[in-house]
C-alpha cells in the first residue's frame, strides 16, 4: 500500500477520501486554491500544498502544479475524486508517466468510453444491450432519416460527441425529422465541434439505473449491484438509492453481468459505473460507463457495507479485490439526498453566502451509520461562485425503502443551515411526494409532480410567528432576571421578573420585517394571566408548554387555538430562522435605532428597551403620576443616550432598574397602570 496519498480534489469527497485514507493509515496531502485556503478538506489532510487561484482551470485543473505537489510531497498515488481530472484521459496518461500511480482506470480505457459512437459500437460487440438505433458513420440526412423510419418513432437524435443531455433532439413524425437534424446538427457543431449525430428509439417514460463495477489490476472484474438515479433535474441527480425499487434478482443479474461486459471490453481497472437507461416492463440499454467513482458511490457502500474508496486504493497499489461476485451481499435500502445551497423557488438558483449555521442532527460521517453524512464545509464557511454549491449529501439506510424513507424525511427536518437558501425543504416535499413514496419514479419525476413539488409561498404561517415571539420574550426574560448568572432559563418564558408577574394586563410588540421587506408587527398579550397572540386585528390563545434551554436556540412548544406546534428558532443578529415541520422560514427583526427613532417622534414612549444599554438615570418613582410624553428614564445604547417617555397617563406601578443596570433589547423597563 502507498505510504502517502494526494487528492486532487476539494469539498466533500476530498474529505470522504481523507477519511479512508486516514483509517487505512495512509499520510495524506490536500491541493487547494486561493479560496479555500482555510477549507475543511485542507484541514483534513495532513499536508496541504497551494496551487493556484480560485476558478478551477486556475487551480483543480492544472495537471502540472498538482503532480509537481505530488512530486514535492513524496505522494505515490493520487485520487482525483470526480469532476476535475478525474476523467482526463492526459491526466491519468501523465501520472502514468511520472510513476504516480493514478487512482482510476487506465487511461486508454477513460478514451475508449469518451465518444459516445464508439463506446456504442464497442458494447455492442461485446453483446451489451443497446436502445435500437443508428450510430453508424453515414450521416447523410436522407439516409438518417430512412434509419428514424425504420426504428419507429418517437425518436432522438443525439450528438455523438454530446452528454449530460446537450444536443438532443425528440422527433414525433417522420415530417419533421430533417429540421430537427439540421438544428441538432447545429448545436453539435457549435457545442462539442463534431456535428456527427446518431438516432434511437425514444423512450418515453425511462429510468436511470446504473450498476457498480470494479475490476482489479489480476483480471478479476465484479458490480456491486445498482442504484436508481431516476429523479433528477435538468440532468443534476437530486435523489439517488440502491437497489432500484422493483428490481427482481434476474435482472439484477442480467445487467450486472452485462455491466461486467462492458467493463471487460475496455480493459477496466478500478471503480467505473455503467449507465443504463430502463424501459418501464425492464427492459434495459446501454447509456455510458463514468470511469470515475461517482458523487452517489455512498448509497452502495450502505446496502454492501463495503468502503468503495478502500477498495479505490488497493487496487491502486495492485492488490486484488477484496472480495469476490459471491461474496457480496446487498442488505436493506439506501437513500441519498444532495443538499444544496440554492433556491428551488428561483429556478435552483446557486446561493451564495455564509453557513452562518450548520448544524446536521445526530449523524455519522463518512460511516456506515444508519444516518450518515458525507460533508465538504463547516459553519462559518462560505459558499462561493467558484466552485458546485453542494453542502453536503444525507445518506441513509433502512431495512426496507419505506423505512429509510421515513429517517430521510427526519434527518432532513434535522438539520439547521442558515446564512444561506438550501433545497432541504425541497427535498422534503420530494422524500413525502405521493410518487415517490410508491416509487412511481422515472426521470420526468420532478416535472410531472411540480405543483405538489412547488407549492405557493404564502403568508407566513401564525404559529412560526408565535415561535418567533415567544423565543423573543424568552431571550430577554433571559438576560434580565437573576436566574441568568446561573445559566438557566425561567422555566416559563412568560414568568419573568421584569414586571410580566405582575397581574393585569401587559402587551409586547414585536416588529419584523417580512421576506419582501415589509414590516409588520406581532403582539403578545396576557390579561389575567391569560395569554393571546395577535397579528392585525384576530387574536388567538396561546399557551407555553415546551422547555428550552439554550438563549440563542429556543426549543419551544406551544399551544396555538388548541393546537400544538414544536418548532425550533434560531437567532443571529437580526435574523430569525424558525423551523417547523421541516421548513425553515426567515424573518428579520425590524431595526431597533430606526424603530426607536420612530417612536421618539411622536412620542410614543415605548417602555421597553429600544435596544440592549445601560440605564443612566430614571425620573420616577413608584406610585408617581404621569402624563404622557414624560420623561421616565434614560439609558444608554449604542454610544447615544435614548429616552424613554410615558406612552400615555396612569401611574407608576414598577420601576424594574436602577441606574448603572444593563439592559437586554426589548426588556420592559417601566410598567405603569391607569390612574385610579
Ligand atoms: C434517452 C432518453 C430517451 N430515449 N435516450 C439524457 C442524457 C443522456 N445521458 C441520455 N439521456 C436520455 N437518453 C433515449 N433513446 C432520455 C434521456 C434522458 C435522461 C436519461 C437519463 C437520466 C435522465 C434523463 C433526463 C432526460 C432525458
């Protein structure tokens, strides 16, 4: 085995290879640029060599600078995780040359499975079952289309130099197949530089099934069965599982084998996976083999229990497989879910920012736990422009689909991001989506089920902003009472001792600002002990009947109009993030020192504090008469001094600090009552 280990990559799977790496006893080396010089995969390794600047062809891309980090680090092996080099036919031919060993197939055989005509001919060869169709050499138009006649159609044209979707065309009738040539043609040429097409049958309602192969340097080729990739966005795999949801086992077998075929007849060493495309009665065709471990790798390694980056690495340094066909055995079901930071409502929109929380919920990482995470980033880092906005991918494992199903759906309402938009919520929806839950799956899943996937945002919803007022209340009973020296919480957030004991009637407002920036303003108000929630003119009881424990993360339970709600909020800054029942909903407090601007103009005199300070003097007594607009109190905030007048006549009935006290936002500084 290799003493030292290079990864030629960054974010989540450099970090998943450093794992095993790490197990395996191995010293490892990260590359990085500019823009992640303080990334989790450079902290991961044990050395770490700068190559370059951000954009990618800068840095993950300069073959050169990351063999001469090879070279300068003693590293004997290089893992080029996926995307990147990973399947650069030079790249591996150069390590070759350098006599560093590169951890993938040979390089004549990323060739041979590059061009989608010749890979196609190749399989075809070896018996591999391909979608009936041309991918010949002649491509004069008159003849294509007398080769679409034959097939049948629907049919597709596709560029022979295409992928990843690009340069399709689907053709209905015979009538309009030279157009459609002409415009494929087109955006082949500008595209890949080769306007040569080739024409299949087209399947209209097709799964994506692909098998996990592995061959060794000794000639011994074997597939760890399959995983299902059907749902899917624009060609971006969103969920991935394994086994395939109604897999029998002789088919299983048929495409292993033939997968293994594919394999054999390209000379294979290493992780590749074979992509098939599969009718709804089964039946199965060719696509294209990736010969590179791929991003969905973790959903086998759960149903197999077997580390596929081990296995990466040992047939790397020329050992045999680990084990053999009939060893493995696939138990249970596996789910993954690639968590992104994007909006889903802005047409998956990257979202650039800061992880200002991230937090995942009980988990493992990079293990085989029943909920594992494989992760790239940590909280208070940023997601940039550079690079793909994966945060991490969930993966889980059930004994059956229905359980695994069920822990995806509570390991995503689990986790906590903010600072940024995720898909999590998204991801929910698709998880709990009357389609999915009966596996009712095939590539046009998310199209087909786009109302239920999309629902209109509304109105923020009344019980997350009784969440988010109550956990207001709750922060600043927490700092202005005794109990918060000791740490703990008032067990009631309504029982604090900033006048709230008092009997009578109290209210609190709370001012936020909504998603498109308009403010509005929620009341809390309890009357005799009795507690409503307000929002324009309805008001609804409200009770607290949940613990918490933590000042800048309310765990609160409450009892809206007799209905329950636990949810969670979160507070940096001015910004709220409230989760409930697996969605995160934003909101912003409105600015304290314009707030209190606002109010000194017309007098207002809010008896709360505009904001957290110091109490620098106070002007009445308790049992004193005022009149409105009086001066009662004046503190300090934010190097200005505020003062607090009286919002209308009545009578001092507390004074709850004295100068020099400090004071939290929003703490109720002077309760005053009407006169008799
Ligand atoms: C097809 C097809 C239907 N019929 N070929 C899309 C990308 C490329 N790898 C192959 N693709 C397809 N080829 C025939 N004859 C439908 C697709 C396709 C698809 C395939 C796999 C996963 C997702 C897909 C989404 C849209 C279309």
């Amino acid at each position: 085995m290799f003493e030292t280990l290079l990864i030629a990559n960054r974010g989540e799977i450099a970090c998943r290879v450093a794992a095993t790496a790490r197990r395996m006893g191995l010293r490892t080396v990260a590359v990085y640029s500019d823009a992640d010089a303080h990334a989790r995969h450079v902290a991961a390794c044990d050395m770490a060599v700068h190559i370059g600047g951000p954009e990618p062809r800068n840095s993950y891309l300069r073959a050169e600078a990351i063999l001469a980090a090879a070279r300068q680090t003693g590293a004997q092996a290089i893992h080029p995780g996926y995307g990147f080099l990973s399947e650069n036919e030079a790249f591996a031919r150069a390590c070759a040359d350098a006599g560093i060993a590169f951890v993938g197939p040979p390089a004549d055989a990323i060739a041979a499975m590059g061009s989608k005509s010749a890979a196609k001919a190749l399989m075809e060869k070896a018996g591999v079952p391909l979608v009936p169709g041309y991918h010949g050499e002649n491509q004069d138009p008159a003849f294509l289309r007398g080769q679409a006649d034959a097939i049948g159609y629907p049919v597709l044209i596709k560029a022979s130099a295409g992928g990843g979707g690009k340069g399709m065309r689907v053709v209905a009738r015979s009538q309009d197949f030279d157009e459609a040539l002409a415009s494929c043609k087109r955006e082949a040429a500008s595209s890949f530089g080769d306007d040569r097409v080739l024409i299949e049958r087209y399947l209209q309602k097709p799964r994506h099934i692909e098998i996990q192969v592995f061959a060794d340097t000794h000639g011994n080729y074997l597939h760890l069965f399959e995983r299902d990739c059907s749902v899917q966005r624009r060609h971006q795999k969103v969920i991935e599982e394994a086994p395939a949801p109604g897999m029998t086992e002789e088919r299983r077998q048929a495409m292993g084998e033939a997968a293994v075929a594919a394999a054999r007849a390209v000379g294979y060493v290493g992780a590749g996976t074979v992509e098939f495309i599969a009718e709804p009665d089964g039946r199965f065709y060719f696509m294209e083999m990736n010969t590179r471990l791929q991003v969905e790798h973790p959903v086998t390694e759960m149903i197999t229990g077997q580390d596929l980056v081990e296995w990466q690495l040992r047939v790397a340094a020329g050992e045999p497989l680990p084990a053999s066909q009939h060893q493995l055995t696939l138990t249970g079901h596996a789910i993954e879910a690639r968590i992104y930071a994007e909006n889903p409502e802005k047409g998956f929109l990257p979202s650039i920012g800061t992880l200002d929380t991230l937090e995942f919920g009980p988990h493992g990482e990079f293990t085989l736990a029943d909920v594992r995470v494989d992760g790239g980033v940590r909280q208070g880092d940023t997601i940039t422009p550079y690079y793909d906005p994966m945060i991490a991918k969930l993966i889980v494992r059930g004994r059956d689909r229905q359980e695994a199903r069920a822990r995806m759906l509570r390991a995503l309402g689990d986790m906590r991001v903010a600072g940024l938009q995720t898909n999590i919520a998204f991801l929910r929806r698709l998880m709990a989506d009357q389609a999915f839950a009966t596996a009712d799956l095939d590539t046009g899943l998310i199209e087909r089920r786009h109302d239920a996937l999309f629902p209109a945002a509304g109105a923020l919803p009344d019980p997350v902003l009784a969440l988010a007022a109550t956990a207001l209340l709750q922060a600043q009973g927490y700092a202005g009472t005794a109990t918060a020296a000791s740490g703990a919480l008032p067990s009631d957030p309504w029982d604090v001792s900033d006048g709230w004991r008092v009997a009578g009637r109290h209210e609190r407002s709370f001012e936020f600002l909504d998603q498109d920036g308009a403010p509005f303003t929620i009341r809390l108000l309890r009357d005799e002990g009795a507690w409503t929630y307000g929002r324009n003119e309805t008001m609804q009881t409200l009770e607290w009947i949940g613990e918490s424990t933590d000042p800048s993360r309310a765990r609160l339970r409450l009892r809206l109009d007799g209905r329950d709600h636990t949810g969670e909020v979160l507070r940096r800054g001015e910004v709220l993030t409230i989760y409930l029942g697996g969605e995160a909903h934003v909101l912003r407090l409105h600015d304290a020192v314009a707030h209190a601007q606002d109010e000194a103009g017309d007098h207002g005199g809010s008896l709360t504090a505009p904001m957290p300070g110091k109490i620098i003097s106070v002007a009445v007594r308790q049992g004193d008469s005022v009149k409105s607009g009086d001066a009662l109190l004046v503190m300090e905030a934010m190097k200005m001094e505020h003062t607090i007048h009286a919002p209308k006549d009545g009578v001092v009935e507390e004074v709850f600090y004295q100068p020099g006290d400090q004071v939290v936002d929003g703490a109720q500084l002077i309760a005053i009552k009407d006169a008799p």
